[in-house]
C-alpha cells in the first residue's frame, strides 16, 4: 500500500529514510534467514518468495524516496553515490568545473 499510495501522490512526504532502510535491513535479514538457513516449513517456496517480493518492494519504496523526496539525507546519499560511482576520493573538493553541484541543488 505505501508503494501505491506514495507512486499515485508522487511524493514521499512523511516517510523517513531511517524508518525505511529499518524495513529494509528486517526484509533482507527475513530473506537470509528463509534463504540460507530456512530447513522444512521455514524454507519452503512460498516463505522464499514473499521474502523476496518483500525485499523488491522495500527497494521500490527507497527509490520513490530518492527520486521525490529530496531531503538532505538522500541529497547526501546521492552525492556520494556520484562520489563513488566517478571515482572521487575527495568528497569537499569542487567538481571539474569549479562550481559544486550539491551547493546548487543540483544532486
């Protein structure tokens, strides 16, 4: 339902990313267990794929929160993520053309 209700409002507002990333890390914790050392009725098919269905929506619901809800933590997030992904050790030193994009809002 929050899926639904957060993709028909286009926006997250009252979501926090904490509370979030707590769903997630219990559904990935639930999904191990069923997984990996699920033994009879607690590894059977269907408890295995409701984890993982669980674990999808939590992260349909973390990039909902990415892409319309940009509070200063997903803006820090995002800024590290492009961090990472560019190769950058320097998170305070200015971009390639001297301006910071994150200070602009633009991540």
């Amino acid at each position: 339902p929050q899926l639904m209700l957060n993709y028909r409002r286009k926006d997250t507002t009252g979501l926090s990313l904490a509370m979030v990333l707590g769903w997630f890390t219990g559904d990935l914790l639930k999904m191990g267990y069923f997984v990996l050392l699920g033994n009879g009725t607690a590894g059977s098919v269907v408890f295995k794929l409701g984890a993982v269905f669980a674990m999808g929506i939590d992260l349909v619901v973390v990039v909902q929160i990415m892409y319309w809800f940009p509070s200063w933590e997903v803006r820090e997030l995002k800024r590290r993520l492009w961090f990472w992904i560019k190769g950058r050790k320097d998170l305070n030193k200015p971009l390639l053309s001297g301006q910071d994009k994150y200070s602009q809002g633009l991540l």
